[in-house]
C-alpha cells in the first residue's frame, strides 16, 4: 500500500504572510510533485490578478448551494460574508496517493475537517498588530474602511490559535520558510511515516 499523503490545514489571519509562504513551499519544495494546494471554491469576487481555477474557483451563491446539497464539500464556511468551501474530490484521491495536501482555510473550516480524518494543522500569526495592520494597507486593493474591518476579522480568527497543532510566528519570511519545512520534514520522520516509506530497507536491516 501506497503511504497516505499528510492533510496539512495552515491559517492565519488574512496579511499574516500565509499564501506567500504556501506558494515559496510548494514552487521551491515540491519535491517530484508530492505536494499539493487544494483549491477552494468561493463566492466573493475575484481580486485583480487572481485566475479563476488557480486561486479559486470562483462561482455564484447559487452554484455554491448546489455543491453544498450535492456533498461535494468536505467542509464550507461563511468568511467575511462570502461563502468558502474545500470540494473533497481531489483531496481524498491525492491523499491515497501519498501526495501531500494542503488547506489555506479558516478556523472553522479547520474544525470541521479535523472532526473528519487525520490532519496537521498549522496557525501562522504575525509579529505584531503593528506589522499586521501595515501589511494589511500595503496591499493597497481595498478602502480604509474594509482595512478596518479586517482587522477586527484578523483578530477573531487570531484567538482561534490554540485549536492548532503548530503555531509559526512570520516575522522574517525566510525564517517562517524554515520552520514551515521543519514541519514537514519531522512529520515525515515519524516512527509510522518511516515504517512505510522504508518498508524495504527495515525489512533488509532486520533480517535474521
Ligand atoms: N473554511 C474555508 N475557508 C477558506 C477556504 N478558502 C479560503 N478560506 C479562508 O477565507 C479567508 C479569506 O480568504 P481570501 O478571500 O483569499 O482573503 P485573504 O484573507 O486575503 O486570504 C482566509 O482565512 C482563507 O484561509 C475554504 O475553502 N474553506
Ligand atoms: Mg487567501
């Protein structure tokens, strides 16, 4: 049998660094295609520059309760008044893969899968609200008005924190990289994790 791929479910308040640091460990990490982002559908509208099916599948409140009533979402949530959800297509197939998946998706939305199957979950915070709120205007895309409001949402989702396995502060991106890939790495040198990848040399090793 094939190893099962890690769920890994990673949130943050929106601006504490978190799909910079998804998108550096999936292009520079991505090691032989084992990995994977799941891309979530939802109902708010497309941001300038984001491509429909790349960053999300972007649908219509409609379409969005026919997936709800079809089953097709291992978990949805409403987000700052849109509707998000993860479809479980692609996430159960690629898991028995052995590809590695990961969920850029809220606390609730956290809950909601942890109570499903076996998950890793990652809380990344930002160094300071200072820095949050800067990094919040930097983006430049929404009104003053909105920035405030987000602000208020970051903080909800923040005092989620301590529902995760792993909390990463993202002071420095490089250093917030690191600590991301040590994750992975430890997960991947579990006792379990080690016994299916190494069958064959365990087996070599051991032999009487
Ligand atoms: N529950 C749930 N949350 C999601 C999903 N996709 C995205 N989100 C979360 O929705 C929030 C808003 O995302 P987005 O509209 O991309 O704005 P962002 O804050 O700039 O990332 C973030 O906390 C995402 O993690 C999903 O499929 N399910
Ligand atoms: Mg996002």
């Amino acid at each position: 049998m094939a190893q099962q791929g890690t769920l890994y479910i990673i949130s943050s308040p929106s601006g504490a660094g978190k799909s910079s640091l998804i998108n550096a460990l999936l292009t520079q990490y991505n090691t032989a295609g084992m990995m994977m982002l799941s891309v979530s559908h939802t109902t708010r509208a497309p941001r300038p520059g984001e491509v429909d099916g790349q960053h999300y599948h972007f649908v219509a409140v409609e379409q969005f309760k026919q997936l709800i009533e079809r089953g097709d979402f291992l978990e949805w949530a409403e987000v700052f008044g849109n509707y998000y959800g993860t479809s479980r297509a692609a996430i159960e197939a690629n898991l028995a893969k052995g590809i590695d998946v990961f969920l850029d998706i809220d606390w609730q939305g956290a809950r909601q899968i942890r109570e499903q199957m076996p998950t890793k979950s990652i809380f990344i915070l930002p160094p300071s609200r200072e820095e949050l709120e800067c990094r919040l205007i930097g983006r430049g895309q929404d009104s003053a008005e909105i920035i405030k409001g987000r602000m208020e949402k970051a903080i909800a989702e923040m005092v989620h924190y301590d529902e995760y396995d792993y909390v990463i502060i993202n002071e420095e991106f490089e250093q917030a990289l690191f600590q991301l890939r040590a994750i992975l790495e430890s997960q991947r040198l579990t006792l379990a994790s080690q016994q299916q990848a190494q069958q064959d040399l365990l087996q070599r090793l051991l032999a009487e």
